[in-house]
C-alpha cells in the first residue's frame, strides 16, 4: 500500500481498506449505542435495515471528499499524507455528527461520535505510517520501486522539472528526455524511431509532455496518438505564465471543448464551500460559547465607560471590492475622523476601556456576526479602512488581490507582526505582501495554523496591538 504505487490497483486496495474499516465501525458503535440487539447475524440485519440510508451516506460523503481532496493521489512527502489525513476526517467528521443529530433516535451520542472518529484517524495515521515505513524500507534495501517515466519536447520550464524528478523526486526514473536538439547531457534527440523503441524495450508508465514546446504540433500529435494506443497515461509540463493558475478545468459549449483555469485555490467551489463550513460552525461556537456570556459583560463596561454604542460599524471593502458594515465593540470616543485617519499609538480618542479591547483583540469579537452573515471569513485579509483602500491601492502593486478573498477575523500578516500602526508606506507593503501570499497560497492547513498563532497571541499579548 505504499504512496509509491500509483497504479489503480492500489488506490483501490486502499480505498476498500478504508471503506471496510468505517462499516466496521459504523456497526460496532451501533450495537455500543443500542446493546439490547443480539450480536450475531440477525442483529447486523436489523441494523441494516434501519440505518442502511446513514451508512450509504458515510460511504457516499467519504468517497466524495477523498475525491475532490484528492486523498488517494500520490504525495511526496509524509507531512503532505497528515495534512491530507486531518482534512479528511475533519470534512467526514461534520457529516457524522450532523447525521448523528439530524436522526430521530439519535445514530450516535456526541461521545460515540467522537470515538467513532478517533478510532478511524488513529486507523489512517497508523497504516499510512506502515505504508511509508515500508516504502522507505524497500528504497534502503536497494529495491526497485521507481516510476519509468520520458519527458517529449522543452519549453521554459522543461529543464527544471527533468532536474525535480532526478534530484528531490525519488520515486522517478526518467529513461530519456526527448528534445528537438540536444543541448544538455541529459538531452536525447527526438525522433518517432526512437520513441517507439523506448515503448517497445522498456516499460514506460507515464510520459511527460512539454506544452507550447520545441517539437512542432504534428510531433507531439504522433507521442499522444502512439502513447494512447499503447495505454501510456501522458501529462502536460506547462509554460510558465500558466502556473500562476491553480487549476484547469474544461466545459463545453455543445461537443466544443472549452479549458477554464482558476487563478487562486479559493477560486475553486469545493474550497470555497470547505472554507464556508468552517466558517459558519466556528462563528456558532465562538457566539455560542463566548460572545453569549461575554458580549453582556463588555457591553457594560462599556456603558459604564463612555455610554453608547456598545457597537461600532465601519464601512469597508469586502470580496471584490464591496462594502459592507464591519461591526466592532466601541473602542474609541464619537469622532468625524474615526472612519478617515487610522489609528496610532496612544491615541487620544482611545476610551480607558478601549485600549484594554484593542490590546486583547475582544473588540474583534462582533466580527462573527459578519462572518456568519457571509461578508467576512474567520481566516482572511483584515479589511482597511476604505480610505486606506484608495491610497494604497493606486502605489502598491497587487494591492487589489487581497479582496479577491473575504476579509478575515485574522490573518497571516496579523500573526507576523504586520498589525497596529502604519508609520510607512513600507510598513504596508509587508502587511500586503503577506496577504498576496495567503491569496495564492490558501489551504485549510495554513487557516487552521493561523487560527492557532492568533489564539496564542491573544493570551500572551500582542505588542503590536494598539
């Protein structure tokens, strides 16, 4: 079951596997929760037959999540099998929990749920661990575990993945790079001679074709066309103006094909609605939990303070641009220039109990209330004031990219000291570089790291809070 056989046999083996692990479990915490059903045969059928609807729903959601997370593929490196594996159980887990509650008599209590869980991530990390320990094992032992792949045709970035696969990727072993005119040792020239000898004398299992290369049209129609014929799977090497895209998709007008390429990874429907999920059951736990009790106690305090509002909505700009009403607890004295001039250290429109909130972040609390509403995210790039929006966005250069996202509760720039003051247009520059970067580089892994740091920075204090 090694990561290194990418062959269907043994995605399949392993999805079975995993399958068979979760009916397992789905029954054994049926009879758990009802123990009065006799454990034998008779019992698994009565089992079967009331609850076959949330068993087809596990297998269903199971089947759908590790598809769109692509959690059968290959990976490279271990952490990248964990990061795979939280995701999973963490998008499996809400659907147990939700048919878990939605059933009438209750498929399982909260503590079954959560054992039901538990049991299967510890299953997963267990086995994949064996799998790796295993692979690595057999690459010690000098055993052939590598992928015969051939590269056809150089562009731009042609070179550098030949140099990936030969020198970090392990588990590839390129038997010959075919260019029109050989220019480097690793070079070979192409001719459909040569290319059909190499199918023929060797086993190629993937074939690696470089798009908009030297070799012409009609060259590369006769790779796909033997390769196709002879069953080799062939993926493209891209230009490099094309991998700013995250993703290629293709539609079609009729029978016309049409390719559709999404520029960032929450550009993506299935991450929008992962990102959305988490979303909505963090704010309800966060409301629910915290701002139920705490949202009194602030709201007197600052009563008591400085009298109304307990609230404090700034307009500011959202995803692409548009406003909405950011709400905050009120922090500062009633002032014409609160939605125009940004804050600065010890400034004077700071109430006594305001720059306790401000220093604790608990002024960010009501912000929940916006994501639950669909205009901010937990996660994401604070939204500016919309002056600071027209000012920097005419003199800082991919300025704009940060609304292409919801703005967020926190932040990366937030978690690496880019808050609080603006002394310099360079200060800002950080701050928006590290937005940039959360754009094009969004996973749910990394909100979850920056929900962990922000969390950490509200105990111990932030002195870059103001």
């Amino acid at each position: 079951m090694s990561d290194n056989h990418n062959n269907p046999f043994y995605k399949l083996l392993k999805l079975l596997l995993d399958l068979l692990v979760i009916v397992f479990l789905f029954y054994t915490f049926l009879w758990i929760h009802i123990p009065t059903v006799p454990k034998n045969l008779d019992g698994l059928w009565i089992f079967t037959y009331s609850q076959y609807k949330s068993l087809g729903l596990f297998i269903l959601s199971w089947l759908l999540i590790s598809q769109q997370i692509k959690f059968y593929g290959l990976v490279t490196y271990f952490s990248e099998r964990v990061k795979k594996i939280i995701f999973q159980v963490f998008l499996f887990s809400l659907v147990v929990f939700a048919v878990s509650g939605i059933k009438t008599d209750y498929l399982y209590t909260n503590e079954e749920s959560i054992c039901f869980i538990a049991i299967l991530t510890t299953y997963l990390f267990i086995s994949r661990g064996i799998a790796w320990l295993l692979k690595k094992n057999k690459e010690k032992s000098g055993k052939n575990l590598k992928k015969n792949v051939v590269v056809v045709g150089k562009n731009d970035n042609s070179g550098s993945f030949v140099e990936l696969l030969t020198e970090k990727l392990k588990d590839y072993r390129i038997l010959s790079f075919l260019v029109k005119e050989p220019t480097e040792a690793n070079e070979e020239k192409y001719s459909f001679e040569r290319f059909k000898e190499l199918i023929k004398n060797q086993k190629i299992e993937l074939l690696y074709i470089a798009m908009f290369s030297d070799l012409d049209k009609n060259l590369i129609k006769e790779v796909i066309d033997l390769a196709e014929k002879n069953y080799i799977p062939f993926e493209f090497i891209p230009q490099p103006y094309l991998q700013q895209y995250e993703s290629y998709d293709i539609k079609y007008y009729d029978t016309f094909p049409i390719f559709t390429l999404s520029h960032y990874p929450l550009d993506g429907v299935w991450n929008q609605t992962y990102k959305r999920i988490f979303d909505v059951l963090f704010s309800i736990i966060v409301i629910v939990g915290i701002l139920s009790w705490l949202y009194p106690i602030i709201a007197l305090l600052i009563i008591i303070d400085s009298g109304l509002p307990v609230l404090y909505k700034q307009r500011r700009n959202g995803l692409q641009g548009k406003y909405f009403n950011c709400l905050k607890f009120r922090s500062m004295r009633p002032s014409s220039d609160n939605d125009k001039k940004a804050t600065v250290k010890g400034d004077a429109r700071i109430t006594n109990i305001g720059k306790f909130l401000r220093k604790s972040s608990l002024d960010e609390l009501p912000q929940f209330f916006n994501v639950l509403k669909g205009e901010m995210s937990v996660v994401g790039p604070r939204p500016h004031m919309v002056t600071q929006d027209e000012y920097y966005s005419n003199i800082i250069k991919k300025y704009t990219l940060r609304h292409y996202v919801k703005p967020g509760i926190t932040g990366l720039a937030q978690i690496r000291g880019y808050r609080g003051e603006v002394n310099s247009d360079h200060d800002m520059e950080l701050r928006i570089r590290a937005d940039v970067f959360y754009v094009k580089n969004w996973s749910f892994w990394l909100d979850l790291t920056i929900i962990a740091r922000t969390t950490v920075k509200m105990i111990l204090g932030d002195k870059n809070a103001i």
